[in-house]
C-alpha cells in the first residue's frame, strides 16, 4: 500500500468520523436509540474508488475511531457498527468492481443494503443483549417495526446521497492523480 492511498483512506475515514459525530439524528420513531449517520457515504465513495480490499480497512479504522471519539457502544458497538459498515462497503463495491457503470453502482449498492440487513439480523440477536443488557425477545421484537426498517432506510439513504456526489468526488480524485503524475 502507497503513501498517496493511506492519506485518501485517512481523508475519507476522517470525513466520516467527523460527519457522523456531527450529523446523526433518528429516523424511526419506533426506534429513536437507532440513529443515522451520512458519515458512511465517504466510506462508501472511497470504496468504490479504491476497491473491495480498502472498503475492509476503512470499516475497521472508522468503526474503532468513531467509538473512541464517541464513546457510543464501546466494543460492542464498535464491533455492530465494523459488520453493519464492512459487510455494505464491501458488497457494494465489489459489484461496482466487477461492473463499473451508473448500473453496477446502483446493483452493488442495492445488495450492499440488502447484505448489511441482513448480517444485521443475527449480529442484533447475538450482540445487543450482550451490550445493551436486554433480553434476546425484546430484540425479537424490534426485528420488523425497527431493526431491518432501519437497516434498509440506512442504506437506502446513503446510496441515494453517494450516487449524487461519487462522480464529482471521482472526477477530482482523479485529476489529482493525473497532476501528480504529470
């Protein structure tokens, strides 16, 4: 890994950090404690701009940064927040990998949401009685009005407001490569 790729991964996991800490807000009334944050859309750009490989790195450094800064969860919260992250990122830009147009874009992360629902369901009923000390039925219970809802809004969101920016934040990457290579 090269200097120029560790300082975009640093760029793209401090925008997140930092979004995320200061933009997130409910968007289930059913489930207010679940809060979502835009700061996975430069996750999600510096995935499709640098692959499947650095979508796993980025997830981990920002998982652990945010719950150090934060504190929200601790290391349950930061291990729920590294598989939700890890598994859309690298779902969705493996697909963008394999087909990179408007359309694999779209298809990567369309499966991205459905992948980190999915991963959610069984993380929530394994994790969330360990670190918010409930019991396992009344994470059962939120499964459908608030746990897969949210889940799917989350990424629904965030692909809506990557696939508005991703070509202007590509196209400077971009640009900034070529200069550099001039």
């Amino acid at each position: 890994m090269n200097a120029r790729k560790i300082c975009y991964y640093s760029i793209f996991i401090a925008l997140a950090v930092v979004t995320g800490y200061l933009i997130h807000f409910p968007i289930l009334p059913a489930a207010p404690f679940l809060l979502y944050d835009p700061g996975h859309v430069f996750l999600l750009i510096a995935s499709f701009k640098f692959g499947p490989k650095a979508s796993i790195i980025m997830s981990l450094v920002y998982a652990l940064v945010f719950a150090m800064i934060t504190g929200q969860g601790g290391p349950w919260g930061a291990l729920m927040n590294f598989l939700a992250t890890s598994v859309f990122l690298l779902v969705s830009s493996s697909i963008y990998l394999r087909r990179h147009d408007r359309n694999g874009a779209i298809m990567g992360l369309i499966l991205g949401t459905l992948a980190m629902t999915a991963i959610m369901i069984p993380a929530n009923l394994l994790i969330t009685p360990l670190y918010m000390g409930v019991n396992r039925t009344i994470v059962m219970q939120l499964l459908l009005p608030a746990i897969i809802p949210f889940n799917i809004l989350r990424g629904v969101i965030s692909s809506v407001l990557t696939l508005v920016i991703y070509k202007r934040i590509s196209l400077f990457l971009n640009e900034q490569d070529t200069l550099t290579i001039s």
